[in-house]
C-alpha cells in the first residue's frame, strides 16, 4: 500500500483522506454493526464491492490504523479483520451518519428501529458497542 498524499492540513479533508471513499465506512459499519469479520463476508454485503476494491480498502484501513489482520480462530485459512481502538473510535461518526439518513432518507425498518434506540441513549449505545468490539 503506497502512503496516503494528504490534501491539506484541514482535519476534515485529512479524514476523508482515509475513509471518503464509497466503501471504507461500509467495512468499518460490517464489522462494528453486521459481526463480519473476513473478506468473503465483506464480499456478501448488499453493496456488492468489487473483489480489487475490497483489497485496496482492507489494505488501506489496516495501513492507516483502523483495522488490524490477525490469523482467523477457525481456519488457518481465513484472514480475522478486526477495528482498532482508532477504528473504535469512528463509531460516533458511524452513528451520527444513520441518525442523519433516519432523518433525511428512506431507510429499512432495522436500521429505523436501530435509530429510535440511539436517540434513546446514543451514548450507552455506543459504549456497550466499544466494549463488544474490543473483545473480539
């Protein structure tokens, strides 16, 4: 993975750097949201990313810090991708996201329900979430 070539020092522009493509806060949101921890997972998501591209990304995460690959619990042969605490910590941005869809845009009836739950207590929501995925 070749290093990122940052914009500008501006703190937005530099974080669009690492996750303003289409597909970067998708795998953060399948493995923080959907349990998905390997790459024929990632390749089972309703968005139908592009084997090359889901290489790129998943090389790009683990390069910028936020994911980290570790050998699989049930097979030699599978790759475990898991967030970092620095991936962790783009749950906030992740939830905000779908409160805003929740309010602007038609979206399923889980992720709907999902939304009543955060408007209810975003932040135990997001601190039971950090704990399960620091687990893993």
């Amino acid at each position: 993975m070749k290093k990122i070539k940052k914009r500008s020092d501006c703190p937005i522009s530099s974080a669009l750097d690492i996750v303003g493509d289409k597909w970067s806060l998708l795998i953060i949101r399948d493995i923080a949201m959907q349990g998905k921890n390997t790459y024929n997972e990632f390749l089972k998501s309703d968005e139908k990313i592009a084997t090359n591209v889901l290489a790129d990304r998943l090389s790009m995460l683990e390069w910028s810090g936020i994911i980290a690959k570790e050998e699989h619990p049930d097979s030699k042969a599978k790759i475990f991708y898991r967030l970092t605490s620095q991936g962790i910590d783009l749950l906030p941005v992740l939830m905000e996201i779908l409160l805003w869809s929740d309010k602007y845009l038609s979206i399923a009836p889980q992720a709907k329900e999902f939304a009543k739950m955060l408007r209810r207590d975003k932040e135990g929501v997001i601190k039971q979430m950090s704990k399960s995925l620091k687990k893993k």
